[in-house]
C-alpha cells in the first residue's frame, strides 16, 4: 500500500483582481499613494505617469500593487510618457511622425543629434534662429545659399578665403576701410 505523505507547499499569493482607485499623491519616485492610502508602484507597461486625482487601473496583491493604466483625467492638458526605472527611451519603427498642432519643443541636458544617415535632413520655418556660446561650424562639399538681403557682422575678424573669389554686382562694390591692401 501507499502511505499517504502530507506535503507543505508555500501558498500562492492571491492576486486581487482589477480593481479602479483614485491617486492621492506621490510618494516617491515611480510609486503612488491611493486614496485609500495603499501604495501602488507604477508598472513598466503603464506609460502615462499618473498624477494626484487620477482614477487608475490597480493590480496586485496588497503587499505589492501596480497601477496598470490611467483611466481618467480631470485635467487632460497635459500628460508625462516615462518608463518607470528606465534611463532610455527608444523608439524602434519603420516611420515615425510626430505632430503638434502649435509647438514642440525638443530639450536635453547634454546634447542633442539629428542624423539622416542615407537622407536628407529638411528644416523648413518661417523665421530659422540658430545659436552658438561657442563654436558653429558648417561643413558640407557644396554649399548654396539663395537671399535676398545676406548681412555678416564680424566683431573682431571677417576671413573669406578660397583657390578662387568672385565678387559681382550689378551696380555698385563698396570697400570701405582706413586701410586698403589689394594683392
């Protein structure tokens, strides 16, 4: 005959199901005090950051919840995309394109790259400001500029340099200095 052997096995631990709750406050980074003063940890899958007031999708045991989604806002003109624990963000697709009916803004504390390996890179605006605390180098093989009106101020010195310089105008060449070198 076989003997009967009496097993412990550890309990599984219950989920509670799906459940929607309000967010309270921020406890700390990536975790979420509830109105009912749980603390909930928001999930990896969970890319909108919740903020206070927020009705949310909560999952979990009580000892280990996670907000799932965010259902609902009160104040829907803004929302923060962030991965909870991630340094890195990447977007992988064939085509990306991202629109603003008024404005974007593009900010990084370090540095920020734009490169179209096998393309071209097209700014288009109405009015193009760039700025340097430093240095601002273009280089390219050819370089074509079309204006109607071209003004460089130089503080302290004004270099153009080449095999061979053409200057052309149709009515006048003015050279004014104190000093007038030619050859």
């Amino acid at each position: 005959m076989l003997a009967a052997h009496s097993r412990s096995f550890p309990r599984a631990r219950t989920a509670a199901p799906c459940v929607d709750a309000t967010v309270r406050d921020m406890a700390e980074a990536g975790t979420w005090r509830l109105a009912d003063g749980r603390l909930a940890r928001q999930a990896v899958s969970c890319l909108v950051t919740p903020e206070p007031g927020d009705r949310v999708l909560v999952y979990g045991s009580d000892d280990d919840l996670f907000v799932l989604h965010v259902l609902d806002r009160r104040d829907r003109r803004s929302a923060c995309l962030s991965v909870p624990g991630a340094e890195r963000l990447s977007l992988r697709q064939e085509r990306v394109d991202v629109m603003a009916t008024t404005d974007i803004a593009l900010r990084a504390g370090q540095g920020i790259e734009l490169t179209a390996v096998r393309g071209s890179l097209m700014l288009s605006a109405r009015n193009l400001f760039a700025s340097a605390s430093e240095s601002l180098v273009h280089t390219a093989a050819t370089y074509v500029s079309k204006v109607d009106r071209f003004l460089v101020s130089a503080r302290h010195l004004l270099r153009l340099d080449g095999e061979q310089a053409v200057l052309d105008a149709r009515q006048d060449v003015k050279i004014d200095a104190e000093r007038i070198t030619l050859g």
